[in-house]
C-alpha cells in the first residue's frame, strides 16, 4: 500500500513524486514508456553535444526551471532571439535588424503590448490579427511567434489565453535559453532514488471512499490513498485510460474544450554550417518556417513543425525531401550537397502523447482551471493544468506536479 502512485513520469509526474516522497510519503510512479521524462527526450550520443527531441529551451529568465539549472550547476546559454533572428523576406535572408526600418515589422515589437492592451470580448487572434491590419510578412512573423510556437493556429487560438501568458511572461522575463547539458538531466535529478514502474502502461483508475487503484495493462495493479495523473491532454480525450466512477461531467467538458496540436521536429545534420555565424533562429516561408541552430557553430538545424503545418508534413511520403526542398529555396543547393543525417521525431502518433502540447481556443479559457481540480481522491497535473500563465511548457507542467503534491500533503496534514 503506497500513499500516493502517480501515473506519468514526465516533469509534472516526476516533480510531484519528488515534493511527496522528500516529504516522507511512500510514492510509487508508473510509466508507460521505457524512459523517463515524457516531452523531454534528450538524445546524449552525439559527438558535438546534447540533441533535444522534445522541449528544448526555458523560456524566460525567472521560471521554474531555473532553480534546478542552478542547484545541478547546469549551463543555460542565451538563444539569442533577436540578435540572432534571420527572416525570409522579398526573396533574400536578413537580420531582424535590418528589416527593423520596414514599418511592418518594427511595429510586431510591441506585439504583446498590444494584445495586453486589447478590452473586449475573446476573439481569435486571427480576427485581432485582421482588426490590427496585420497582413503579408508581418501577419506570417505574428503567426509563427504567437500561433505556431503554441502548437496552435491564428484562427483556433484565444486572445484571452494570450493575454495571460504575457502576463506570465512580462513577470518572468522573456528571453530562451539552451541547457548545453541536456534538459535531460534535470529530469534524472528529480528521479533519482524515486521507485518509478518503467514499461507498464495505466489502463484504468479506479476510486473508492478510501483508496486509489491503478490498473496496468499488464496485470498489476498498485493501491494508494491518493493518485495523481499527469497524462498527455491528447490521451485523456481519447479515454486512453478509464475513470471508475467516470470522471465528473465539468471535467469531461473541460478535457474537450481544450486543444491539442500536433507537432514534431525535424533534425537535420549537415557536413558544415551553410548560415552565418551568428544565426539563431530562422523564419522562413511556409511549408517549412521555423528553423534554428542549438549552437550556430554545430552543424545542426532543427526544424519546428506544429499544427496543421506538422499534419502536412506527417502526411508526405518523403518528408526528408519535403523538408530539404523548403530550405533549398531559402539557401540553395548546398543544402542537399552538405546534408548528412535527418531525423523526424513524431510526437503527433507517439502513443504515450498523440500531440504537441496544448492550447485554449476562443471562450476556453477557464477549461485549464476545472482540469487541473481534483476529484475526490484523484489529482490532476501535467502542462496542460498550469494555472500560472505557463502551460505548454515544461516549467509550467513542473509546478502544476508540485501544486498536486501540496494538495495531498494539506490532505494528508
Ligand atoms: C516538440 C516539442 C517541443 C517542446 N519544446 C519546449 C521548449 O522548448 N520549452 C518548454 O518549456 N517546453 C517545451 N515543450 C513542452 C514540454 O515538453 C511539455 O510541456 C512538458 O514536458 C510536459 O510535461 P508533462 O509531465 O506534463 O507531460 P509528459 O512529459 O508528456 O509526461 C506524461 C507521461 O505520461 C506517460 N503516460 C502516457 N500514457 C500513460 C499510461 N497509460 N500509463 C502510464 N504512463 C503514461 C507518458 O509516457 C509520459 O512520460 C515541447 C514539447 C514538444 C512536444
């Protein structure tokens, strides 16, 4: 008999079985996978240094995750977003500086602030887009900064939600950073001396007045006094796993009135760098906008596809070609002559996500609130639970396991 058994070893189920089981609670956590840390997926066998397959920055200065780059001694270096920015414009690459003078894209500076600024009842941000003028280059910089980064579309995508994570951000600072250590190993810092079932996917959750049974689909079963789950929001849609009782009508409503977008990277390496220097972050033209480099000295590009661009992608026959193809009428034929390796990494069809992360569409905004509540001895955590102006990130899905974790020491007190 465990105190509390959480389902999901990602951060959120990872940094809760660290808060309970540092408590004192006798904690068990069950993972479908054969690794540990969900979206986070370090690849470690490269020469040149860490490759991320899932999350790969921190986003903002002060977050979560900070606390842990800094106890672990990690090293998280500035992507420089502007500085480093290289857009595809009028048919040749520039800095973000030199297109600074064109009026279009100076005013996508002060784009947070004009939303913030919006009062009104929630619209798409395509109709906020449309209402502003926001056309051509600009509209397509807005929608890979604000949409596409959200796993979601202009005209799927709540101005309301948007407000609250600027919020959220303009408290904590907007810049990213590269752990050059590997996300990695602030996952293993939290799963160290924890008891973690590797390789038994949940198939059901069952609650009586005084216990939690979780069910794997192996045979085994674990009992708690409390559970805690941190599945994907794409699973819980689908009922991957069932709630017996069912889960409450406002929860149901809640899992359905959020969105999950597909998404997947694409890694490409190349015989030597074909961009400059300093190149950080590249936007280009659709079907294949945004690119960057984990270090512009590695000769490494990492593509970002979400949303229905990733669906487009997912559905090629040869989406290395697709992906060269996008990227040779930016920068020419040195882009097939210097490509060496390619991997696609689908989280879209990975049975443990089925998606990128997930999003608010118009007038959802509390959903977030009612999912992230528990229900009698069952709690709720994982990114798409943060209730800090965070989600989708894995700072955001590491304080929502922490939040839980606090819900069941008050409980247990
Ligand atoms: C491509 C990509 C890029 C990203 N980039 C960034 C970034 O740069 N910065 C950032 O902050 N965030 C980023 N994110 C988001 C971030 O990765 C997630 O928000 C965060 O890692 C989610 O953590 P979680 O614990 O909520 O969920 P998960 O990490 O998904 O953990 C849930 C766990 O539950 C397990 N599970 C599922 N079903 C079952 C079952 N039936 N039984 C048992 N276990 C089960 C899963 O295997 C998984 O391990 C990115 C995500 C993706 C996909």
């Amino acid at each position: 008999m465990h105190d509390v058994v959480i389902v999901g070893a990602g951060i959120a189920g990872l940094a809760a079985a660290r808060a309970l089981h540092d408590a004192g609670l006798r904690v068990r956590v069950i993972e479908a996978r054969d690794r540990i840390g969900g979206r986070i997926w370090t690849d470690d066998s490269a020469a040149d240094g860490p490759i991320e397959r899932g999350a790969e920055f921190i986003h903002g200065d002060s977050v979560a995750s900070w606390e842990y780059v800094r106890l672990l001694g990690l090293t998280a270096q500035k992507a420089a977003l502007w500085d480093g920015r290289r857009i595809y414009w009028n048919g040749t690459v520039s800095t973000a500086q030199q297109l600074e003078s064109n009026s279009d894209i100076a005013r996508l500076t002060t784009l947070d602030a004009q939303i913030m600024a919006y009062r009104g009842p929630d619209v798409s941000f395509a109709t906020w887009l449309d209402a502003h003028g926001y056309e051509g280059i600009a509209r397509h910089l807005a929608d890979m900064r604000y949409a596409h980064a959200s796993a979601t579309t202009p005209e799927r995508a709540s101005v309301y939600a948007m407000q609250s994570e600027f919020a959220a951000q303009v408290i904590q600072g907007g810049d990213d950073y590269h752990i050059r250590n590997g996300y990695a190993r602030i996952v293993e810092w939290f799963a160290s001396g924890l008891s973690i079932e590797l390789s038994r996917p949940v198939k059901s959750i069952h609650q009586d007045e005084n216990h939690v049974t979780v069910h794997c689909a192996d045979g085994t079963s674990y009992q708690a006094r409390r559970a805690i789950i941190t599945l994907p929001l794409a699973l819980l849609q689908r009922s991957s796993v069932s709630f017996i009782p069912a889960l409450s009508a406002a929860k149901v409503q809640a899992i359905h009135a959020l969105d999950m977008g597909a998404g997947c990277k694409v890694i490409l390496r190349f015989t030597q760098p074909f961009w400059d220097e300093n190149a950080t972050f590249m936007t280009l033209p659709d079907p294949a906008p945004v690119w960057w480099t984990v270090d512009p000295k590695r000769s490494l590009l990492v593509g970002f596809f979400t949303g229905p661009r990733a669906e487009a992608l997912l559905a090629q026959p040869d989406a290395r070609a697709y992906c060269l193809d996008a990227l040779r009428r930016v920068y020419g034929n040195v882009v097939d002559a210097t490509c060496e390796a390619y991997e696609l990494v689908d989280w879209s069809n990975d049975p443990w996500c089925m998606g990128g992360y997930s999003s608010v569409p118009v007038g959802s905004l509390s959903a977030r609130t009612e999912l992230a509540r528990s229900e009698g001895r069952v709690h709720f955590a994982g990114e798409a639970t943060a209730l800090d102006g965070h989600p989708a990130s894995v700072h955001g899905a590491l304080v929502s396991g922490q939040r839980s974790a606090a819900e069941i020491m008050v409980a247990h007190a």
